[in-house]
C-alpha cells in the first residue's frame, strides 16, 4: 500500500466495488462530472471497466482509497493514460460524499504524484477537471500543479457545455511530502 498523511491507496478489492458502484457510480450528476460520456445504468455483477481491473492493462492503474486511520475505504484513484515514451500520464480521483471536504483529495493526489513521480519514473503529470470543480483545482494546486490552460466548453455534462481546466506538473517543480 502507498501511503500519505490520511489515506493508503491500494488494489481493489472485489467488496470495494458494489461501494463503490453504488456511492460514486450510481449517482447520475456525480458519475456526468467525472466521466468522459453520458451516465447509464450499469447491471448489478457486470464488469464495469471503470471498476473492475485489468492486471495486464499498462496504461491505467487504478487504486482504491482508504483511510490510514481505520481502513475504511473512501474512493478510488487513477493514473491513466500512461505513456512510457515521453515519460507522462494524468491522474483522477472520486470520494465516496460522506469522504469529502476533509482533506483527503490533497493527500490522494500527493500519494498518486509520489506513485507517478517515484515508482514510475514519470517526468509530467497532467490533471483535467471542470472548471467548477473547486475541490480538484484546491488539491492539484495544493501539491504544485499549475494551470496551463482553459479547454472551453469541451465537456458535455447534464444538459450543458462546461469548461475544462488542464493543470500539469513537472518532477523538477514537485515538493514530495517528509515521506516521500
């Protein structure tokens, strides 16, 4: 398990998923905010590839969260779209609502960029979120992300066009916390 301040990320337990498909994934405003495409309904025991892992797929590594205090899970995370050749990929993450608001996505991303950064052997790391999305901005920005740029109007969410922030990190301007 890697650990932060708060939270562990690791493997994804085949009991994380019916949590995790019922408290983030089958709310439809959440799972709009935070997919790519529209939200549908997914059948309870279906492989749903957002959840379920693929040992051999290089390009994704998703984590489930949870609380170092505890064990508790309290979301998931992800780096995805890795690129071996130039060295980058982009990280994601989703807490459980009752997890919000407590700090915990600054220490999951310091964790993913510890992930990226050490273990991996990444030179950028890249974050894209709505621009609305005050808490992702907080906690990329938190651990040395900066705005590189606006993509307006490219996300599709409920009914309307939002913008998108893109925000990147270089390993040269990364601060790793005491731990790492």
């Amino acid at each position: 398990m890697l650990k932060g301040d708060k939270v562990g990320l690791r493997a994804r337990h085949q009991d994380d998923i019916p949590v995790l498909l019922t408290e983030l994934y089958d709310d439809v405003v959440n799972s709009s905010r935070a997919e790519s495409g529209p939200w549908r309904p997914i059948s309870p025991g279906s492989k749903d590839p957002r959840l379920v892992v693929d040992d051999k797929e290089q390009g994704h590594v998703p984590f489930s969260v949870v609380e170092l205090d505890g064990g508790t899970l309290i979301g998931t995370a992800t780096l995805w779209g890795i690129d071996n050749h130039n060295r980058s990929a982009h990280i994601g993450l989703g807490l459980l609502p009752s997890s919000r608001g407590k700090g915990y996505g600054t220490d999951v991303v310091a964790v993913l960029c510890h992930y990226g950064f050490v273990v991996r052997g990444l030179r950028r790391l890249q974050v894209e979120t709505l621009s609305d999305n005050a808490a992702m901005l907080r906690s990329a920005e938190r651990n040395g992300f900066v705005r590189e740029g606006v993509l307006r109007s490219s996300a599709w969410v409920m009914g309307e066009f939002l913008d998108e922030v893109l925000l990147g990190l270089l390993v040269q301007d990364w601060k790793p916390g005491p731990e790492g």
